[in-house]
C-alpha cells in the first residue's frame, strides 16, 4: 500500500512517540501486572517477617530508600558493595556503620527471583520496602510508583556531598531537599520518620552536653545515661531511640517531642526553632492524620528522583554486585 506524505509523517511521528515511551519509559504503579503479578506480595512477605522478627529494622528500611534516593536518584546505588569499578557508598560517612537493612533486601530479592528472574529491580524492591516498612509499624501506605531500573556505578564522594548530616545548619537543609526537588514542607514530613528508629551516641553527644537553651534540661540529662562524655569507639555505638515514648510506633510523637525541646538530633530539633518550618511542626503535632497524609506524599515524591527507565541501567540479578 502507498502512503500519502501526510500518513507517512503521522506513521513516522508515531513510531518516534512509541520509541521514546521505550527509552524514556514512566513510572507506573502497574509496571509489573503482566510481567510479575507476584512480587508486591513476595516482597511484602519477607519485610514483614524481618519487622516482626526486628521493629527496628523498619527505620533501617526507610531510611535505606532514603539514602539511595538522594544520591544521583533512585537507582539502587547504595546497595552496590565495594570492587575493582565501585567504591561503595556504604563507605560514605552518613553511611559508614549505621545504614543497615541490606541483607533484607537481598533476601526479598532472592525471593523475586524465584517467581520471575530478571525482571524486577533492585531500585523497585528498595521503593516497595520502605513502604511496607512503614505500614509494618504502624504508618501509612502508599501507592508506589515502578519501573526503576539498576545502576552499575556508585558514588561515595556523591553520598558524602549530598546526604544530609545531623550537624547541617536549618539552611543548608532547606537547600539540600530544595535541590532534589522536595519543599520544606516534604522535609518535614520525611523527618517525621525519625519517630521510629534509633541513633548513634556520636551523632547526639554534643547536643546533650553542651547544655544549649534548645534541649530540654531533663531530657538531656536521661540520655546522658546512655551517652557517656568519653569519645570511644565503644560509647559512640551507643544505640539510642530517637523518640523515648513511642520509639518502635509510627506516630506523631516525633513532632511533639520537638515541640517540648527534646529532638534527640540537632537537625531535628532545628525544625522547630523559631523557624519557618516551626507552623508544619505544630501542625503535625496536632493532626497525626495530616502528618500520615504528607508523609506518604513526600515518599512519592522523593521515589521519583531521577529514576533510570527504560533502556537505561540494568535489572541486576544479585543487589549487591552488578551484573
């Protein structure tokens, strides 16, 4: 059949769309209907098992999608151990001996793999956990977004750049999130997090002994306790959790520890300081609703910073090693 030059434009036009949804493809929460109906609920299976047989290891989760996020988007960067090509972000200080979770996101990528080798990410089961984390715990849930594919590269001078560290000032903050795209309003949300989960000494010893007019007196002295003055290596792996009242419940107890000055952390603490974020915090306090609401929101949104799709990146076969 001979085509008129108009029908060979809109035919060309068209198979230009159709490659660009290829290469270019997007996000969609139905992006493993057809091709691995099972894996929400074989993931969902193995987070519930490492929550129930560890609560803090829902924080761990979260926090985990958290990290790979923020360095050179959600790409499952953070999962790649050391080799001749990689020097892991592991290695980074914001990771260095407290980002944790990784043997459980093997674990439930094994266990995809049984049922549809190749297909889903490690980048997806990251995105997925954290939201099974949460609700294991408590939180909210979320409709999560897929069709994330691997890197094979990481970056620890990346991670050590652009992760936030507990001693950042409200403005370097505001303009971290800011530069991924996310409000303080987000911000604040996704710090809501931290009403689950537990801290390092040596991320909170300063804060408790300087005796600083932003720390409940009381508080301070109780985690003194548990934070010994002396720098050891010892003392500083000190585990403590970051909400006292509630700390394996996701609530807004967070928000209102902040209120009464007693954020175990100096960057959360700075979130209500005679600040503008100081409204989202009162808020939060008093509506849990609202906070739950925002949270899953910021996750969604933080899920879709520059994500690999389409023809980019792989689907590695093991989390840790690339392909």
């Amino acid at each position: 059949m001979i085509m008129s030059n108009s029908s060979a434009t809109t035919a060309a036009f068209f198979m230009l769309m159709l490659l660009g949804t290829t290469c270019n493809g997007q996000l969609s929460s139905t992006f493993y209907d057809t091709t691995c109906p099972n894996a929400l609920n074989t993931i969902r299976m193995v987070i519930r098992n490492a929550v129930s047989s560890e609560r803090r290891m829902a924080a761990s989760l979260i926090r985990l999608h958290f990290h790979d996020c923020f360095v050179n988007g959600c790409d499952a960067s953070i999962l790649l151990e050391d080799s001749a090509s990689i020097t892991s972000e592991r290695n980074a200080l914001q990771n260095r001996g407290s980002a944790r979770g990784y043997e459980v996101i093997e674990r439930a990528k094994a266990e995809v793999e049984k049922v549809c080798p190749g297909v889903v990410s490690c980048a997806d089961i990251l995105a997925v956990t954290a939201r099974d984390a949460s609700f294991s715990v408590g939180g909210p849930s979320w409709t999560v977004k897929l069709g994330r594919r691997d890197s094979t590269t990481a970056s620890m001078s990346q991670a050590e750049s652009d992760l936030p560290r507990f001693t950042d000032t409200f403005e370097t903050l505001i303009s971290n999130f800011g530069s991924k795209g996310l409000s303080a309003r987000d911000m604040v949300a996704l710090s809501g997090s931290h009403t689950i989960g537990q801290a390092q000494c040596v991320t909170f010893r300063d804060r408790i002994y300087d005796n600083t007019s932003d720390i409940d007196a009381g508080f301070a002295s109780t985690r003194r306790r548990g934070c010994p003055l002396e720098n050891t290596i010892d003392n500083n792996r000190r585990l403590a959790p970051l909400d006292l009242v509630t700390p394996n419940s996701f609530d807004n107890n967070y928000f209102k520890n902040l209120i009464q000055k007693k954020g175990l952390l100096q960057s959360d603490q700075i979130l209500f300081s005679g600040r503008s974020t100081d409204s989202i915090v009162s808020e939060y306090s008093n509506n849990p609703t609202t906070f739950k609401s925002d949270f899953a929101s910021a996750m969604i949104k933080m899920g879709d910073i520059e994500p690999l799709t389409g023809s980019a990146g792989v689907i590695r076969r093991i989390c840790s090693v690339v392909n």
